[in-house]
C-alpha cells in the first residue's frame, strides 16, 4: 500500500521528549527572577508605604512562587515521562504511537527494528504504519486502529512487512492515546507470535497428517469427507458418487518380521506413493493405521464404475516393491462403500468400508467386497456375542458335553472328547460355530480354554474316584492357547491340581498350528514328556504334510467329518480315506474316523484297518452323567 505524502509545513516529529536537565535550568532562573521581583518591588515601594503598593508587592511575590512551584511540578512531570519513555524506548516488545491518520509519531528501538531499521532510526516517523502491514490484515487493523482511537483498547493478530519484505505475525495490543475522554490517536504495542505460530502449525500438522507417509490421517480424511459430502449436499450433484474404500496390506506382519520396522515403514511409503499416483486430481487418500489406508474416490457418473476403479487401485500394487535389494511382491484386500448407501455421515460410510474389508479378508486374500446392509445386524449380533461370552465366563454358563469314541474293532469305549456347549439365560443353547470363531478373534477364547481344560480333567477324575473304567479325555487346543508362554507347564499344574494322571489327557491341535514347525516342535516334545498324548483335529483339511508329521511327536490322525461322511458315494474321498490310514500306520500313528454315522461307514473304515470311530453312529454328544452310565455298563 503507496503511504501518503507528508504536508511540508509538518515536521517529522523527533520522538524526544524535553530532557529534565533543561526543565531545571529554567526552574533556576524562575527562582531568581522571582527573588529579583521581590527585591525591587519592595525598593520600589519602601520609599513610598501605602496599601496600594504593599499589595502590589506581595502580589508579585506571589506570582514569583507560584510560577517556581508550578516550574517544579512540571520538573517531576517531566522527569517521570523522560524515566517511562527510558523504559519504553529500551523495553524488548515493539511500541508505536500514531496519530488519527495512522501516521507514526514516536516508536520505541524494539519497533524500528520490527520493521527492519537499525534499533536507533527514527526513518519510520512520519510514515503511515499500513504501509508495513500485510495487504490482507490492513482491513482488520483500520477497523480496530478507530476502535482504539475512539478510546476502546482491542488486541489483534497481523502480519508485519519490513522493509525487505519479509512477513512476520503479531499480537497487537491498541489502545487509546492522550487526556481521557479526548483521544488524539492510539498506542500499539506488539507480542512476537512467529514462534507460537510454529509451533501451532506443527501441532496441527501432526495432529492431521501421518509422521510416516506424509499422507492425512484419519482425522483429517474424515474431516475433508465431511466437507466433500456437504458440497455434494449443497450443489445438489446427484452425478457424483464418493466411494469411501479402506485398502489392507495382505501379511504385512510378515514383512515386518523378516525385514524390521525401519523396511516396513519405508515399503508403506512406497504404498502411498503409487496410491497417490493412481489416484485422480479430486480424490482423497490418507493413512488410517498400521498397514491400512482409506481413499475417497470421486465418481461424476453416478458410481458405476466404483468397483472397476477400487480394482485398479489393487492392480497397482502387485507391480513387485523393492526392499534392500529384494523384490516384494504384495496384495492387498479392499472393502467399499458409497454414498448412494449413506450419503449425509463420514464415520457411517467410513464404518461400513471398513466391515466390507473385513469381509473381504474373511474370504481370503486379495479380495474386494463392497458393504451389503445385511451386515449392520451380523456385526451387531457379533458385538453382543463377544460381550456375553465374557459375562457367561463369570456367571458359569459355559457347560461341557462328551463324545464317546470307539475302538473301530472291539466296540468298547476308548476315550471321550470334551465339547464345549453355552447355555444362554436368554436365547439358550448357542451353537459352538456361532461363538467360538468370535471368541477366537476377540481372544476370550485364551481363558474359555483354560477353564475346558480344567473342567475335563476335574469331570476325568471324578469318574475314576467313582470306580468307573479309566479311559483318556480329548481337549480342543485353540491356537492362541497352545502358543501361551508356558503353556506346557501351565497344563502340567492343572493335572496336579486335580490328582489326573497325564496318560489320561489328550490334547487336539489343529493342521495350522504346525506351519511353525520348530516353535510346535518344542512345545509337543514338552508335553509329551510329561505324558500327555497328542491328535491333530481335522486332519486333511489344513497344510500339514506328513513329511512334517514325521517330525512331530504325534499319537493320532483324526480323520475330518467332510471326507468320512462322502466315502459311500465319492470315490476320491474313500481313496484319500484309504491312503490317511495307510500312511499313518506307516508312521506309528493311530487313526481315529470322525463324523461316523452309518453302518456302511464303519463297514470301509473297518475293512481299511481304521483304528477307532467317533460319531452318531456310537453315541452323539451327552452330559458328563449320561457318559458315568455308559461307562458303568
């Protein structure tokens, strides 16, 4: 902004006030004045003594005094405003005084050089303080510079420019200047904010971007889809969809475990980047967490082509990422969600990509699912699950059923399995397949586990205190519980607590458990040396092989239902029957047929040399009474 040009009547003024040294020279001379006056009045009027003449004296005696008294007072005044103007001149906050036009009448060494003179120039007076104030904030400065100077002290936020350009910002405190009630201008003084201001940009920054991939975070994805769906609202564009899609990086704790943190940060950057630049000019993409990212996807043709760009974004990611040298190949899985399906809330839509992308992990791998709304209930319905299942730990709802199991030959009883049943005080008897995968997830199941475990051995005693026949009992390891630190010994301390023999408990873990073979190795062998036996549940439908299997100190293959219950009428699953039984007696391991329900069932499995049965066919699962009675038979 051009400054005005100054009148040239007026001269700039100095920014000095009278020093009190002269203000005291003056004061002498008043003294003596007022003495001589004295003196020669009454010289004057001794000769010639009337009233009119001694009151003429005292008269100018008077006057004399109080023309010192009045120099004197003045002297203090002066002294006082020379101390606080030492004070303000040499003060570290920046001072200025104006008068109503604006123009710059007296600042302080701190103000001159905001403005970037030397402390000691006096170049700015005279000159409209505007002139060094950013273009944007002269508005706001006018309107609180009246304000001030209309005697109402204020405090605003400005940018200053200096005479090299460079912007600073302060907090300016204005407030009126001269005789109360008749302002003649205002004062301002100046706060240094440029370190706050900073400091507040960086707090901001951090609280909206990730530190990581410089990307938004979840707050600011959020806040911006909020923005882009009232947008939408107000234009009342029904062309354009928003597709809100959370992207999962498939087994990224895997690449964490073999390359270290500091890689997988660096991979994830390398993510970002190739989202980024398969992203369009209007989209969003931010980083949610860990190795998940949402994107917001602008779609001007009413969102057919949703699916087909959520794809896109996948595909680009299969192109191998390089680590240290490595090629990395990845996938990743997707869920989606648009606002055809919720077009007003940004946590609805962004909820409802993130159950499509559980969803999609559910059905494997490098999957994409957009959101159904027949959802909404079975999320619910998992929530109030997982909620129960811990109330019913507490409250002992959780109940155990036996499944005897037969030798295929004699007939006679060989074992039990313990089966865990859930009695609700609500809905009643819960099916195991609808909370026990829930437990899994939430990881109850750790202490559901713990207390199956306790509770077979507890009921495996008290039928063999009772006289009845000693058979083994078969517990369902999950592999949350099998993996506990010290989970050996923690069994070890159950079967003492109880007074059971270890003979007597058998253990069942499943096929995906024994993909870490070391780490199953170890923990088998310390088992089985305490004595207690090991069955792999299910086998032939997990990844086990038995060129692992001959490694692991395993008693027994239970043959999965799927394949026993189609040996009558597939061929293919009677061969692979066959070939489990053969090839586990090959390496000293027994073979127990699960799911056995017909005559004609026993009748191959028999002819195949399959060492025991567990089905229908015996005896489905019953209480723990009904188990005393066929022992006691």
């Amino acid at each position: 902004m051009t400054s005005r040009k100054l009148k040239p009547a007026r001269a700039p003024y100095t920014g000095k006030p009278m020093s009190v040294r002269t203000l005291q020279w003056q004061y002498a001379g008043i003294w003596c004045v007022a003495i001589a006056m004295c003196v020669f009045t009454g010289i004057a009027v001794t000769g010639h003594a009337s009233f009119k003449n001694t009151l003429l004296f005292i008269i100018a005696a008077a006057s004399a005094i109080g023309m010192a008294i009045m120099l004197r007072r003045m002297l203090h005044e002066r002294a006082s405003i020379e101390a606080a103007w030492m004070g303000i001149r040499h003060n570290p906050l920046p001072f200025y005084a104006m008068d109503r036009d604006g123009r710059i009448v007296q600042l302080n060494e701190a103000a001159a050089a905001s403005l970037g003179y030397e402390p000691s120039s006096h170049a700015p007076l005279g000159e409209r303080f505007d002139r060094y104030v950013d273009a944007s904030d002269i508005p706001l400065l006018s309107e609180h510079a009246e304000l001030a100077a209309s005697g109402k002290s204020t405090q605003i936020m400005i940018g200053l420019r200096n005479v090299s350009g460079e912007i600073s910002y302060w907090k300016a405190l204005l407030a009126p200047a001269g005789s109360v009630g008749c302002p003649v201008g205002c004062i301002l003084i100046a706060q240094d904010v440029n370190e706050r201001r900073r400091n507040d940009e960086l707090t901001r920054h951090l609280t909206h971007y990730d530190d990581r991939t410089g990307l938004p975070n979840r707050r600011l994805f959020t806040e911006q889809l909020e923005v882009m769906l009232a947008a939408m609202e107000d234009n009342s564009d029904y062309d354009t969809v928003l597709t809100v899609c959370c992207i999962d990086i498939d087994h990224f704790k895997l690449i964490n475990a073999s390359f270290g943190h500091d890689c997988g940060d660096m991979l994830l950057l390398q993510i970002a980047g190739r989202l980024l630049r398969s992203c369009g000019e209007g989209d969003l993409i931010c980083r949610m967490e860990g190795d998940k990212f949402g994107i917001v996807l602008m779609d001007t043709t009413g969102g057919e082509h949703s699916g087909e760009a959520i794809l896109n974004l996948m595909a680009a990611l299969e192109e191998p990422f390089e680590l240290q040298g490595v090629p990395i190949h990845i996938t990743a899985s997707a869920g989606y969600s648009t606002s055809k399906q919720e077009p007003h809330g940004s946590d609805k839509l962004i909820r409802n990509a993130n159950l499509a992308l559980i969803k999609a992990k559910e059905s494997g791998p490098n999957e994409c699912q957009v959101y159904r709304e027949e959802w909404d209930e079975a999320s619910l319905e998992r929530l109030r699950i997982q909620h129960d299942l811990r109330r019913a730990l507490i409250n002992q709802e959780f109940m155990l059923h036996y499944q005897p199991q037969y030798d295929m030959h004699t007939g006679a009883i060989v074992g039990v399995e313990a089966l865990l049943r859930w009695h609700h005080p609500e809905r009643g008897m819960i099916p195991p397949s609808q909370f026990i995968p829930i437990a899994e997830d939430s990881g109850i199941i750790v202490q559901i586990g713990q207390w199956v475990l306790e509770e077979a051995c507890r009921q495996n005693k008290e039928w063999q205190d009772a006289g009845l026949l000693k058979i083994p009992v078969s517990v369902n390891l999950s592999m949350r519980q099998f993996w506990q630190p010290n989970f050996p010994e923690s069994v070890a301390a159950v079967l003492e607590r109880f007074g059971l023999e270890p003979r007597y408990l058998e253990l069942e873990i499943t096929e995906s458990m024994t993909m870490d073979a070391d780490k199953l190795t170890n923990s088998l062998l310390r088992l089985t040396d305490i004595g207690i036996g090991i069955s792999i549940d299910d086998f032939g439908t997990g990844y086990s092989s038995f060129s692992y299997l001959k490694h692991f100190p395993i008693d027994r293959l239970k043959i999965d239902r799927s394949f026993v219950s189609d040996i009558e009428d597939d061929p293919d699953d009677a061969e692979i029957v066959a070939a489990i039984i053969a090839m586990a007696h090959n390496l000293h391991m027994q073979v127990i047929a699960e799911g056995v329900e017909t005559a004609q069932q026993v009748h191959f499995l028999k002819m195949h040399l399959c060492d025991e049965m567990q089905g229908y066919y015996g005896s489905p699962p019953v209480p723990s009474e009904r188990i005393a009675e066929m022992l006691a038979a």
